[in-house]
C-alpha cells in the first residue's frame, strides 16, 4: 500500500481509519475542502456539488451533521466522497472492514464505488490476506 | 558548583532552544501571512471562523468587563488627578494609558485566556487523532489551512478589540469628566485629539498585532508537540498557555522600553 501511496501522491484519494475525517468540520465541509483548498471552488458551488454527490447515496440529509454523529456507513461514504474529489483522484481504500466493522461482505463497497465511478479513475484495495472471503461479492460485481 | 551550573543551565539551554524554535517558525508563518497563495476558498472559510468565534462570540463578556472595569478605573484615574491637581494632563493620562497600555493589555489576557487555550487544545486534539495526517495525504499544507488563518485571526481580533475598549472606556470617562470636572463634551473631545500621538497610536497597533500573532502561534506550536497520546493533551494545553503568559510579560516589558527610549 504504501508504495501506491508513494506511486499516486498528487491524485492520491485515501479512505482509511488512519485518515480521519476532520472533526470539527461538519460532514459537507469534509468533502468540500479537497475541492475548495485545491481549486478555489467558491463556498457555496462546493456545498450544492457535495449535495449532489451525498444524493448518489441517498445521504443528504447528513450534510451538516458533525462527524462524531455519523454512522459508520455514512462516515465511509463520506470518507470515499471526500477521496474522490480529487482531480483525476486514485482512490486507495485501506481496510474498509476496519471503519466498518459491522458489514458481512464488501458488497456495500462495491454498490458506493458504482455510485460514484465517473468520480475517480482508479481505485485499489488493500486488505489483510486473510479477509479475502469478505471481497467475494466484489469480484461478483466486478470491481 | 559544576552540578549548580549543570541544574540551572540545563532548563536555561532548553528555554533558550525552544525560543529560538519559536522565533524560527515564526520567521516561517510570517512568510505564508504575506504570501497570496496560503489564501483559498477554504483558508478564507477558516479566517472568517476563527474570528467570528475569537471576536464575536466573546462581545457580551468583552463589553462587560470593558465597561465594568474600565469605569472603575477611569473613576480612580480621575479622582487621582484631580487630587493632585493635574486636570492639564488629563488627556496625555487617557491617551498614553487607557489606549496604549490598557486597552491592548486587557484585551489579549481575555483573548489569550479564551482562546489561545482553544487553539491549543484543539491543534493537539487534531494530533492526536491523526487528523493533520489526513490533511497531508491529501497535500493541504497545514501552515496554510490551519495555521495562517488563526494567526492572522489573532492580529486582527486583538486590534479590532483593543479599539473597541478603548472606545467604551474614553467613553465612560466622558461621563466622568462630565461629574468630576464639570467638563462639557466639546472640551473631552478637544482635550483627546489634542493629546492624541500618531505614534502612540502605531504603537499601539504594532504591540497589538505582536500580542495577536504570539498568543496564537505559541499554542499552535505547543499543540504540535502532543504525541499520539489522550494524556499528552492537557500537558500540551498547560505548557502552551504558561508560555503564552510568559510571551505577554516579555512583549509589555519590550514595548514600555521602546516607548521610552
């Protein structure tokens, strides 16, 4: 993993419980500031594009919710949006079991990473070898 | 006497370093202050933040204190001149003390006691919980998103607010000059500009902007040093704060010395 992370440093888009999302920014403010530090994007075009975005999962009602309120589920997602809006972003996702601990499979990866594949270009997965049985669904899906 | 040496010098050493790291990331801050690319849409979002929470949020107790305080003391200075017979320096006294002394000195303790601890607890908390990671692994310059924004928050909150004291304060001793003096509100006014210094007031301003970008930049700097402990946060909090205290006394005394010189 590390090396991907050394590979794509400048379109790296990390999902992992080693990076947290900022706790005292609401959950819109997460994802809008990849956007808003790196391209300028104005306020408020960034919170009506982090909206659009949270609609794909059918999370907008959590916008303006503060991080330590989320769900583990909303907390990936927002984790995942958050990745994918860096330009041209490669999407490296460490141990999604870990910031969601009470999924079965990887089957809810795979659904959100459809939701938003016009996002990001590439995306890896790093997992110990041993949770290779929670990604059969996901090579039933494709990914 | 080598062990003395040895006990004395060592804390000395240490204090000496950890001013000149001070100093050193100062000289960095300084240079991302002044430089147009540390501002964004995002480091704006930030600065607007910082100062709504550092120089509005405080307003009720600000004029509170300014008001109850400064009353009383004006009171004091008052009674005080006209017992000694000095009502010809009434408007040097306000001017050289209420503004340039009080006011920016009553101002950062109250901003230093709110919110340099804030900032400190803060910074460490985001350490701690890895969070300045997260903001590197997607290339945001902390400098940039977190630092400048409350640096320049601090030089402007303790301006803006050191005005705002010495408005309520000179405003009250217009009441008093009114009971005390039998002094009409032409005359105040007069008595004020005619004392007034230009560079009383740049002075004022400069130790201002010294008190703002100290007492944030210390803890700023006392925060980093949290490691990836809960425990280590409070210890980081206590020691940013004895060092911002330490950094007030060390500012007041440099300028009381420049201004007689």
């Amino acid at each position: 993993m590390q090396k991907a992370i050394a590979l794509h440093k400048a379109r790296l888009g990390m999902v992992s419980a080693q990076a947290p999302l900022i706790s005292n920014l609401d959950a819109w403010l997460n994802v809008a500031l990849i956007r808003q530090y790196h391209e300028n994007l104005p306020r408020d075009r960034a919170r009506r594009e982090v909206l659009a975005s949270l609609d794909r999962f059918g999370m907008g009602a959590i916008a303006d919710r503060r991080i330590s309120s989320l769900e583990d589920q909303e907390r990936f997602c927002i984790m995942l949006l958050r990745a994918a809006m860096v330009k041209r972003a490669v999407l490296v996702i460490d141990r999604p079991f870990q910031i969601m601990p009470d999924l079965q499979d990887a089957r809810y990866v795979g659904r959100s990473l459809k939701w938003i594949d016009d996002l990001y270009e590439e995306c890896h997965i790093f997992d110990y070898v041993w949770m290779k049985d929670h990604y059969g669904a996901l090579h039933g899906e494709e990914h | 006497m080598a062990q003395i040496l040895k006990t004395l010098g060592n804390p000395f050493v240490k204090n000496v370093l950890s001013a000149q790291e001070t100093l050193a990331f100062a000289g960095v801050v300084i240079s991302k202050v002044f430089s147009r690319r540390s501002y964004n849409s995002a480091t704006k979002m930030v600065l607007v933040n910082q100062i709504y929470f550092t120089a509005v949020e405080i307003l009720p107790l600000f004029i509170t204190v300014s008001i109850i305080f400064g009353s009383l003391l004006i009171g004091i200075v008052f009674a005080v001149i006209k017992d000694l017979g000095l009502a010809e320096y009434l408007g040097s006294i306000l001017m050289g003390f209420v503004v340039t002394e009080l006011a920016p000195f009553i101002t950062v303790l109250l901003i230093a006691l709110r919110s340099s601890s804030a900032i400190d607890a803060e910074i460490a908390v985001m350490k701690v919980n890895q969070e300045l990671n997260t903001l590197s692994l997607f290339n945001i310059d902390v400098l940039d998103y977190l630092f400048v924004p409350r640096i320049v928050n601090g030089m402007v909150s303790v301006v803006l607010l050191s005005c705002l004291f010495s408005i309520l304060v000179l405003g009250s001793g217009m009441l008093f000059s009114f009971f005390i003096f039998g002094m009409g509100l032409d005359t105040y006014g007069n008595t004020l500009l005619n004392s007034t210094k230009f560079s009383d007031i740049v002075i004022m301003l400069l130790k201002c902007m010294t008190f703002g970008f100290f007492i944030t930049l210390i803890p700023i700097r006392f925060g980093l040093r949290a490691s990836h402990e809960l425990t280590s946060i409070p210890v980081a909090v206590l020691n940013g704060m004895v060092k911002v205290f330490i950094a007030i006394v060390i500012i007041e005394v440099l300028s009381l010395i420049l201004r007689f010189i």
